[in-house]
C-alpha cells in the first residue's frame, strides 16, 4: 500500500493488486476501484475506474474514470500520481492539487473488533461514546454557502477522528452505540443511558437520525398497542422513511459494512 497525508491532515491510502483492483482508502473505508496501466509514454499513465458498488445505494452512476500519470522515487519507496482536478486532460507535470507523493507503508492490520472480549460489551461501548461527543461538539458550525478550506479542513478532521474511533473499537461497538443513540432508555445503566443520550443529540442535529418521538400520554395498554405515535398518524405515506436513508447511509461510511 501507499499513503499520503492530505493537506488537511487526512491521510489517503492506495492499494494497488496484481488483478487490476485497487483500493482507495479515506475515512477509515476503502473504496473499490480498477486501474489500466500504460507504459508506452513519459511519463507512464494509467486510467483509474470506481466501481459501482464504492458508490452506494441511492447515489448515482460511478464519477467518469480518472486519467493519472506516475512515476515511482527513492528506490520505488515513493510514488508520485498526478490527475487533471478542473479538467479530463492527462497531466503532463507532476504539479498541481491533484498531484500527491506517496510512500510505501506496512499493510494496516485487520480489525480486532470481536477478539478481546476482557470487558462487557456495554463498558467498551461507553468509552467509545465518551471519545464520540467528545469528538464532535454538539451543535455542527453553520457553515456559509461558500465554505473557506479552513472550515472545511475542521469539519474533515472531525470526520476523521469519528473513523479512527470506529475503527479502534470495531464494528460491533459502534452497531451497539447507534442501538443506545437510537433508544437511550435501554441503556443497562443510568450512566451509560445519560453519554447515549448526549450521542443522540449530536446525531440528530446533524441528520444522522431523526428527532425521538415524544413521550406519549399515559393511556390504557390495549390502546397504546393499537395508536400510533402522532409523529405516524400525521405523516404523509413515505414521510416516516425519508430519515432512514441517513441513517443507513451514516452505518455504511461509519458503521457495520466496510
């Protein structure tokens, strides 16, 4: 594999296999792509494909394929790639903000996630929430409709951090405190129930969930089995599902598929 950090701090993996396939990785997941090589000019080029599967459900075709140039350095410890970034011409010089220096780097170890299981599952999980509103504050900045790269740089890291921390944990960890943000009362404690809760509000003021449901009137209880809550009375058909694609979407980038 290969890695650069970004000028944002971020850093961006390229893994390059004898089958034609690469993987790019950014944000703690890998996006599947392929790559065509040409070594008939100078420098060398190649031809990068993302597949549509590294797209997601609901988002469209694939982006047009990328054309690249490469040369390898330091005794091909360093990589050099160089693609057009306003345009679809294949660069002649390593220059530019698509050009990016990588170095070889030792493959990243394999996800732990469910091979210590030292601890309760509910006590990782509430260190693991700690770390996540600690991470991210509680209310996201507004940003302007022209964003400046500085803002956009702290909204970057903070994603970041949230995929170091899903990673540290693993999946199963992160699936179980989305089950505590999404019901906060199920929590086997009042401590873990009350940092659930603080994940819940950071996740709902940025759209990853929807607002929770008020608590209803004290009713008889054959007739809270058969009402339904005002939130789904009032609806309108297909209303109640339009959150439900941001939560899917948030446990694919950060959650239970990689």
């Amino acid at each position: 594999p290969w890695s650069v950090k970004m000028d944002n701090g971020i850093e961006k993996r390229y893994a390059f296999e004898t089958d034609g396939t690469l993987k790019i990785h950014v944000f703690g997941q890998y996006v599947p792509a392929t790559f065509d090589l040409s070594v008939e000019g100078n420098p060398r080029s190649m031809v990068v494909k993302m597949k549509p599967e590294g797209v997601g459900i609901g988002n469209g075709p694939p982006p047009p394929p990328r054309p690249y140039i490469f040369e390898f350095h330091d005794n091909d410890q360093e990589l050099w790639l160089c693609t057009p970034v306003s345009s679809d011409e294949l660069p002649t010089k390593f220059e530019g903000q698509g050009f990016d220096r990588l170095r070889r780097v030792a493959p990243e170890a394999p996800e732990v996630e469910d091979a210590s299981d030292a601890e309760p599952l509910d006590v990782r999980c509430a260190r693991y929430i700690r770390a996540m509103n600690k991470a991210m504050p509680l209310l996201p900045p507004q940003l302007p409709e022209t964003p400046s790269e500085q803002e956009m740089s702290k909204e970057v890291l903070v994603m970041e951090k949230m995929s170091q921390l899903r990673r540290k944990y693993g999946t199963k960890v992160h699936m179980r405190a989305l089950e505590l943000a999404i019901s906060p009362s199920s929590a086997e404690s009042a401590e873990l129930a009350e940092v659930a809760l603080e994940l819940q509000k950071r996740f709902v003021t940025r759209r990853i969930l929807p607002p929770p449901a008020p608590e209803p009137e004290v009713q008889h209880a054959d007739v809270l089995a058969s009402s339904p809550t005002p939130e789904l009375a009032s609806a309108a058909p297909g209303e109640v599902q339009k959150s439900r694609p941001l939560f899917a979407c948030f446990a694919g980038i950060c959650g239970g598929s990689s």
